[in-house]
C-alpha cells in the first residue's frame, strides 16, 4: 500500500491528519472524495488507538490544539462500518445528546469524547489498502 507524502502507513492502512476545521459530516465527506475506501479514521485497538495519538500529536505540535474527528458517530458505530471491539472513552456521560466522537486533545489523543456533530473540529482519514 502506497500511502501520499506526509501520512501515516500503519498494518495496511493509511491515515491522514487534516488541520482544516469541519463538522463531522463534513469531515467524512471529504473523506470520502479522497478514494472509495476512505473515512473518517475507525480505532480497533489499543495498538492502533497508540499509533493514531502519536501521529496526530506529530501533526499538531506547530499548529492550534484542537480534539480531531474519528468515524464513531450515532448509535457509536463507525463510519467504515467496522464492529466496535475497541474504546477509550474518558469519563464522560453520554446525556449531553452529542453523537460524533473526537480523540481528546488534553489526554494527548489517548482517550476519546463525544462532541456535537456539528461542531468544527481537525479530523483524520482512514484508507483501507
């Protein structure tokens, strides 16, 4: 698998971090126009959950601190369409009505949150093969 310049290439996949902010749907959209088996980043392990805080860290240091996207949303199902076998949620309760997850900027991207959906936020794209 050949990934573009500047992504991350991990066990088949590639994921690539955008500073540009959207809303979550607007963020699977792009995605999505990037290649067919694009969307927002699903995290199946703890293994993979490291590897995606690490790079999104990488791409952040320069830039404004922000959570970033990844493709839990709804009933907390991933936009891929991968099984949820895996989660880092924080603490948090899940009453506020807000259905779209984020990596948390303050745990280093190693817990997750839920966020309003239509909040703007950086976001990153998972490619499989």
């Amino acid at each position: 698998v050949r990934c573009p310049r500047g992504w991350l290439h991990w066990r088949g996949g590639c994921y690539g971090y955008f500073g540009r902010e959207a809303t979550w749907r607007q963020a699977e959209g792009w995605c999505r126009t990037l290649r067919r088996s694009c969307h927002l980043a699903s995290v199946l392990s703890a293994e993979e959950h490291r590897a995606l805080a690490k790079f999104v860290s990488q791409c952040q240091r320069a830039k404004e601190e922000d959570d970033v996207w990844i493709g839990l949303h709804d009933a907390w199902a991933w936009a891929d369409g991968s099984k949820m076998r895996y989660a880092a949620w924080d603490d948090d309760d899940f009453t506020k009505g807000k259905h779209c997850a984020v990596l948390e900027e303050s745990s280093g991207f190693l817990s997750w949150d839920d966020d309003g959906c239509s909040e703007r936020n950086p976001f990153v794209c998972k490619c499989k093969g």
